[in-house]
C-alpha cells in the first residue's frame, strides 16, 4: 500500500542551506514522497544474494564460453539444429538476465546518490566484473552471424528456434559492422576506461554542482524548477545561476564532449558507419530516410510551431520577446498551486483508467509497491527515466517531483514506460526492449490520455488557456526543441571529426541551432550560451534525442485514432505495447492503418500541434 501521505519521510537528506523547518514546510505542500525499494532486486550493496549472484554470473559466462564458443557452426549443421540452437539461446538468455539484474541494481543504487562515494564503487566495481564476464559471452553473437543466412532460414524455419527469429534476424543487421573476435573483445573491455569512464565524470560532475538562488544553495534539478517560477526576478537570478556554474564547469564539459565524439569517431569508422547517426539508426532499427524526412518535416515547421507560439507567449507578456529564462514561465495573472503528489498520483491513474482499467491497475503497483523514487535530493539523478531492469523483476522509476503541473505530466510520462516495459517483459531479457522508434510511444500517450482527460474537466477560460499553452510548451519541447537538439549534436560530431572544438565552438553551434528553431520571439541573451553542457543525452545515448520527437508526433497520429471511436483499439495498443522489441515498429503500426514512411505522416502529429496553437490565438489572452 502506499505510505500516507502525512508520514514522515525516511531517510531523505535534507538539501544543502535548507533548515529543516523548510523542508518540512515543503514536505506538507507536496505529501509524502514514496523513496523506491530495491529489494526485489536485492536487499542492499552488502546482500549476500548479490555477492552469490555475482560469483554465479562470472562461473556461467566462462561455462558456457567453455561449451559453446567454437562449435556453433558445427550445431547449425545438425540435423537436429534448431532444437540445439534454442538451448544454447536459452542459456545465453538465461545469463544475460542475471547480468541485467546485477547491473540494473548497481545503476539504481548509484543514480540515488551518484555523489556518494560509496555507491559510486559499487556502481564502478559492479560494471567492471559484468564487462569482465560479458567477454566470455561476446563469440556467441559473432558465431551466429558467422552462419550461413540460408543454414540459420532454415534453422529457424521451424521447431523451438522460431521463437528467437526476432533477435536473430535483429543480429544479423550488425552484420556488415561486426568486426573480429579479438578487436571486439578489447572495445567491450576498453569500454569500462573509455565511454563509461566519461558518462561516469560528468554524472557525479553534474550532481555535484551548486547553484545559488534567493541565497539558497541548491543542486541543479531545484534550479531548472525555478525557471518556471512566477517570479520573473527569480526566474532571471535562476537562470543567471546556472549559466555562471556552467561556465565555471565549462572546460571539464567541454573535454568530456571532444572525447566522446572522438570515441565514437573511431569506433564508427572501424565499423563501417557512413554517418555520425547511423550507429543510432541501426539500433533503433530505423531507416535513416525515415529520420530524414522527420526533421526534415519538422525543421520546415519552425515558423508555423515554435517560431508563432513564442510570438504569442510574448504577446500575453506585453513584450515583443521573451528573454530566454521567460520561455517556460507560467503565464501572467493565472493561478499557480502546488500540485500534492496524492493528487497527481490521483490523476494519472484516473486517466489511464478511462483508457483501461488494466492500464491503470499497471500503473498502480508502482504507487503500492514502492517501485517508484520521487523525492528531489541533493546527488540524485535529475530529470526522470523509467528504467526494465529485467523480465523477473519489474520495472522502476525515478522522478524529481516538486509539485509543477509538468511534474504531473512527466510522471504520466514515466508511467507509461512503465506499463510499456512489464507488459514486454513476457518476450524475455533478449526480446523484451523495445526500439526507441516505439520506446517514447505509451509514455507519451500516457501524459496525452492525462492532458485530455485534465482539459475536458476544465470549463474556466483562464484556466484552459493555461493548460493548452502548457501542453503546447511540452510538445514543442518534445518535438521542435529535441530535433534542434539531434542538428545540434549532428553539428559538433561533424566539426569535431576535422578536430577538437574549443568551448566557444561548441557555445556558437548551440546558439545557431537554438536561435533556428526557437525563433526571433525568444532572445538568447548573453548567458545562454553553456546551456548545452548540463543535457545528458549527449553524452550518455548519442542521437537519442529523435526518438522523442518521432514518438510524439506518431502518438499525435495514433491518439487520432483512439478519438475516432475505433472498434477494438485498446486490443491493438496493448499488442503493440507487449510486442516489446519481437516484432519491426512498421509491422506494429500497420493495424492502426499508420505508415511512417509515408512522406505525409509526420504532417499529422505536426498538425495537432499547429491546431492547439490557432486554439489559442482564437482566446483572449491575458489581460
């Protein structure tokens, strides 16, 4: 059950310069705010299950090193192959879950508090030994690929082998870019000293910075919350804050970046790659035309989206700009409050359960089961992500949650990962992910389910326009300010192949791709220029950012159709949503009748867009 929510929250530090009058001043505004429990993985660093499992996971790497590497050609050729094909990706299955479990508890752990040294050996430690064992395991992908095409077709063209055809035929993509046993091992056994090492720098640098606003010292996730402060002086001193922070920071952010982008520089030019994004493409098993014609589409609707937004925004502020810190305030003389987190527990769930109540009986567990971390603490990951673990476990979800009505959409959001990720889990730790082409589709569908069911109860004017314009915010944050992202990142991957970038390289590609998409209504003023430095996507997941911009505009496309009154769509949702990664995202969205390759398609979610904004313009803005 969930705690209540006048508990005492449990070992929660208290931020840095917040006397303990405050914060509980700040617990009563928001309830209490459910902290994850992890024992289901397992009890803590010390566990003694973990110290098993560990022992256990390095035994059956070397084991099945020992009985399989070497020999898949020659049970490839047996009669009886597919039977001795699907034990041996059962077993590898098998290890490949309990490696998962491992790492998924260190990785949780560590995002609680990645300051605290502790946690951060553990973390460090734990993804050593799992490289150290995966090494053992990595000839089997190889072998596979090594088969005959037609040998493998004919495998899997019947018996127990038919199952993983998915992952196989998944395998055989990397084919042209797979390279020799012994380079494959040194770049999976570098890893721990390259990128791994860089992404680990720059998330305890991150979570060590402070920034200092109304005389508050306080970590970098309570800072961004205070650019939507309907104090436009506290927005400034917020913004102010972190540009100074960055720009002291700016040098260890700029070397992490140079290295990284000379890392993948190397490791796609010995695969093969053509293009910087290509890597990105072939994982999230997308056709790089398909990306093409997304940002192509959305590029050419700056004008009609962001671009005529802003100028309306500016418009309500009385101003013909808006300074860059005012592009995500609230807007004037409209009620602000404090979102408790039992009501936005409340809503959610409300508005997944007039969509399903099984989607709403998903969601609810992570409220009762404490699967969900929603406190903001000093050291904690920012942002928010919902992370699988693996298919025996269950998913859980880190939020920042401080009571803003995007707190309650980014939780919807996470949620839907959520549900999206147990209802794959059944496909097993090689078939349960799902590509990123689908992976942002049930998270954003679940905060559309939540904008529209929140909006249908709204008759207030003041009130609608307030929620329409947050829902435009979002959504253009999603759409247009992501694909700036993804030219942003293109941009610095291809400078940096001809050398490395000094800081202000890097500051004036920024600005350039911001100043392009946000429009001449949001002045970038002097201080804006670090602001790239704090997003972990580009560091962490390369060219990820597409992804988000690709889900919203398809579930735009796909809400079309649930409000169409389609007969049997909720059926369809879930079989998409439990596909997880066994089946190629065209194949799933057929049954909606929805094709993104269809040059047309991506006109569809801009459209919803660009209608939300002629709603606006239609009303009275504030006065």
């Amino acid at each position: 059950m969930m705690p209540s929510p006048t508990a005492t929250p449990v070992n929660v530090r208290l931020p840095e310069g917040v006397s303990a009058a405050r914060a509980a001043a700040k617990a009563v505004d928001l309830g209490h705010l459910p902290e994850w429990d992890l024992s289901d993985l397992y009890s803590g660093m010390d566990a003694p299950e973990f110290s098993a499992d560990m022992t256990r996971a390095e035994e059956e790497c070397r084991r099945f090193s020992k009985t399989y590497a070497g020999h898949i050609d020659t049970l490839a050729a047996a009669a009886d192959a597919s039977e001795r094909l699907a034990e041996a990706v059962r077993g590898y299955e098998g290890i490949e879950e309990l490696l998962g479990k491992l790492m998924s508890f260190a990785g949780l752990i560590y995002s609680g508090d990645t300051t605290d040294e502790a946690r951060a050996k553990f973390y460090g430690d734990t993804r050593e030994r799992l490289t150290d064992a995966s090494a053992d395991l990595l000839f089997f992908a190889l072998e596979l690929n090594r088969v005959e095409d037609a040998v493998m077709d004919a495998a899997m063209s019947k018996g127990p082998l038919t199952h993983y055809a998915p992952w196989i035929e998944d395998l055989r993509r990397e084919k042209p870019h797979q390279l020799d046993d012994r380079t494959e091992k040194l770049f999976l056994e570098k890893s721990v000293t390259a990128n791994a090492a860089w992404d680990r720098l720059f998330n305890e640098t991150i979570a060590g910075l402070r920034f200092t606003v109304q005389g508050e010292q306080m970590p970098l996730e309570p800072t961004l919350n205070k650019l939507q402060d309907t104090d436009g002086a506290v927005r400034k001193e917020a913004a102010g804050a972190i540009s100074e922070v960055l720009r002291t920071n700016l040098r260890v952010f700029t070397l992490i970046t140079n290295t990284l982008a000379k890392d993948k520089e190397i490791s796609d030019r010995w695969r093969g790659f053509k293009d910087v994004a290509d890597a990105r493409h072939l994982a999230n098993r997308v056709e790089p035309e398909v990306v093409a014609a997304l940002v192509d589409a959305v590029q050419e609707a700056y004008p009609r989206l962001s671009h005529r937004y802003y100028r309306l925004k500016a418009k309500w502020f009385g101003q013909n700009a808006l300074p860059y810190w005012d592009r995500n305030a609230p807007l004037p003389k409209v009620e602000q409050r404090t979102i408790p987190w039992t009501e936005a527990c409340d809503t959610v769930l409300s508005a997944y359960d007039a969509f399903s109540p099984k989607m709403a009986g998903i969601a609810k567990r992570f409220f009762d089961e404490r699967w969900i971390d929603a406190p903001t603490r000093p050291g904690k990951a920012p942002g928010a992500f919902a992370h699988p673990t693996v298919p025996s476990v269950h998913p859980y979800v880190l939020v920042n949650y401080q009571g803003k009505p995007r707190d309650v959409m980014t939780l919807a959001h996470e949620l839907g990962h959520g549900v999206h990720q147990v209802l794959a889990g059944p496909n097993g730790a090689l078939m349960a992910s799902t590509p990123l082409t689908l992976a942002e589709t049930a998270s954003v569908f679940g905060e559309m389910l939540t904008f529209r069911k929140l909006l249908a109860a709204t008759t207030d004017t003041t009130q609608r326009r307030a929620m329409l314009a947050a829902k435009v915010e979002d959504m253009i944050n999603t759409v247009v300010r992501q694909i700036a992202f993804y030219s942003f990142e293109r941009k610095v991957h291809l400078a940096r192949a001809k050398g490395e970038l000094t800081s202000d390289q890097i500051n004036a590609l920024w600005l350039s791709v911001q100043a392009e998409s946000l429009g001449p209504a949001i002045t970038l003023d002097a201080g804006y220029e670090p602001f790239w430095a704090y997003i972990p996507h580009f560091i962490h997941s390369p060219f990820y950012v597409y992804a988000y911009a690709f889900g919203d505009c398809l579930v735009n496309s796909l809400y079309g159709v649930y409000a169409q009154a389609e007969s049997g769509f909720v059926e369809r949702y879930f079989a998409l949503l439990s596909a997880g990664g066994s089946k190629p995202y065209g194949e799933l969205l057929a049954p909606f009748g929805l094709d993104a390759k269809d040059p047309g398609f991506w006109q569809i979610g801009l459209g919803m867009i660009e209608g939300m904004i002629i709603e606006l313009e239609g009303m009275e803005g504030p006065a």
